[in-house]
C-alpha cells in the first residue's frame, strides 16, 4: 500500500472514529432564509461547512412531511466530517407550518402537505437553491469572506427523507405519467431516506419504467418496519422496489433490520412514538447503532462518487458493521 493511500485511510477512519465522539466540535451550523423572488418565496436553509478552507462537495438535504432545516442532523453531521457541506432546505407548505401551534396537528394537518403540486414546489425549491450557490460563488470574487467559492460545482449532491427521498427521486429523474422531466443534470449523485413507489400514481407504470432514467450513482436506504405514515403499508418493502426498478451502475440499497420510518428521519434526539407513527421498543432500541451504520455508509457514498476517494469505494464493496438481519445491496 502507497504512503498516499495509508494516509487517506488514516484520515478516512479518523472520521468514522469522530463521528459520533461528543468530544468532537464540528463547525456550527449557519442558519439563514434564502429568499426566491421570482416566487416571492423565503426558503430557511442550515449550512454546515466542514473544517478547513479546502474545496468541497455539496450535498443538499430535503427534510420529510412536516419537517423543518433542523431535520437530517445526523446524517448531515457525518458528511460535514467527512469533509463535504450540507445545505439543508425547509419547504414552506409541507413543511412544521402543518402542525406546529395548531390544534390536534395529527394525520389530517399532513394530507394537506402531501400533494403534487407541494413536490413540485420543493424541486423547484432545490433547483432554485443550486441557481443560488452559482450566484453566491460569482458574487465578490476574491473576498476572503465569501465561502462559496470552495463548492466544487461539479460534485453536486441530493439526499432527502420520505417527501424528500421523493423529491431526490424526482430530481434524479423519475418519470411519471404526466409529461415533463424534473431531473437536475448539476447533480451528480443522490442518496434516499425512506424511498417512495408512490404505488397509486404508478398504477399504470411499472417500477422499471418509473425509474429507468435514474442513471447517476442512487443510494436507497430503507428497514424492515419502515412504513408509510398514512398507514397504507407497515414494512419497508414497497420502499424496496424503488432500488429494484433502477437501472443498473452505480446503484446500491441497505436495508435495516427493525429500523422504522423515523430511524431514517436521521434526528439526533431518539423518538418515541411521533406525531402520526407509533414506535415499537426494538426500533428505538436499535436505532443508535441505525444511525452510526447508515451515517456512515451514506458518508462513503459521497466521498466515492463527489470525491473519488478509491479508499472510500472500498468500504461500500464490503461494507463493515451490518447486523445479522441489515442487507446492503448493489447492481
């Protein structure tokens, strides 16, 4: 082994090591409203730059129905450690405004988040916020002050969880029946929470169909309980056949034993029951060691596919760390 590839595997387990030590201060994150005018729209946003002055991957986050930018935290954690920053993006419309300071704000306050027109909406909210990192990159060049210039425009990447795993679906171009194509050609590879068949809107496509133009790098990641809140299905196996509809290249699915669909919701503050999901003992007792292997494999991804690092690709052909029941599979 070269001194090259010992010392990026040194760094690259230093940062699996740091990931979840307490002792380990990342960089705080930047809380600020980006502001679209030609939709008269404020989006609240959470930046979070990873160490140095370096150049950087970017990878924006789409919180879940009913989330907010605080959302993702852990997952957004790990990549800010694994050298990458992370934009995290608040939807207004099917974001906490449905249920915070409203009475009840159950499963009913949600329906009203859950339309197309509210998906349409947060991809033209991503699409709006990579026009907007490309502005502020050409802003004042050569300011010390203005950190844009360290994204490196072309290693773009998109993550989401549940609506926001449908909005990187959208985004990475899954098709649908209405004409029109919502895919973004500035991202370069993409990573779902909790991914979505939508099975009412694909009644008349197969999976295959769905996804075959999904032809960048994919990561899905879904578990065994991992249902849908509105209580069609109990288990992550609908969620499965999106990985099974993609086209092979670069396409790859873990799959949790006993992880729920608020595991993957990746918030540091372990839940019991939420608003409109109960919880059972084993998911909340699992979920920490869910946390670490999924924060940890989702940082591989990205440092293989926005950063090329051959050490990093590695660790996803064979992945450490899986439980008894975990799968991970690749195409």
């Amino acid at each position: 082994m070269t001194p090259a590839l010992v010392s990026r595997r040194t760094l690259l387990l230093g940062a699996v090591f740091n990931l979840f030590n307490p002792r380990v201060c990342a960089a705080q994150p930047q809380a600020q409203d980006w502001v679209d005018e030609s939709r008269n729209r404020s989006l609240p946003v959470l930046l979070r730059w990873p160490d140095g002055q370096a150049p950087c991957p970017l990878v924006v986050y789409s919180h879940g129905l009913g989330g907010n930018r605080e959302g993702g935290d852990v997952w957004g954690l790990a990549w800010q450690q694994a050298g990458i920053a992370v934009l995290h993006v608040q939807h207004p419309g099917s974001d906490d405004s449905l249920w915070r300071g409203k009475p009840g704000g159950g499963l009913d306050a949600f329906r009203v988040g859950a339309t197309a027109q509210q998906l349409l909406a947060r991809v033209a909210d991503v699409k709006f916020v990579l026009s907007e990192i490309t502005r502020r990159q050409q802003a004042a060049p050569g300011d010390p002050g203005n950190p844009w210039p360290r994204v490196q425009l072309n290693a773009l990447g998109m993550a989401g969880h549940s609506f926001g795993a449908m909005t990187t679906q959208a985004l990475a171009g899954e098709r649908y029946p209405a004409p029109g194509d919502l895919a973004d050609p500035r991202l370069k590879a993409f990573a779902a929470f909790s991914p979505n068949l939508r099975q009412g809107v694909a009644r008349n496509m197969t999976p295959q169909q769905k996804f075959a133009g999904i032809d960048r790098p994919f990561l899905s990641i879904t578990g065994s309980l991992d249902g849908d809140p509105f209580g069609t299905e109990k288990t992550g196996v609908v969620r499965e056949q999106v990985f099974a509809g993609l086209p092979p290249g670069n396409k790859a699915m873990l799959v949790l034993d006993g992880a729920d669909h608020a595991t993957f919701g990746g918030v540091s503050q372990t839940l019991g029951s939420t608003r409109v999901m109960p919880r059972i003992p084993l998911s909340i007792e699992r979920e920490k060691t869910h946390h670490a292997l999924a924060a940890r494999l989702s940082a591989h991804w990205w440092q293989a596919h926005l950063m090329g690092d051959r050490v990093a690709m590695a660790a996803l052909a064979q992945p450490q760390g899986l439980g008894g029941g975990d799968r991970w599979v690749t195409k």
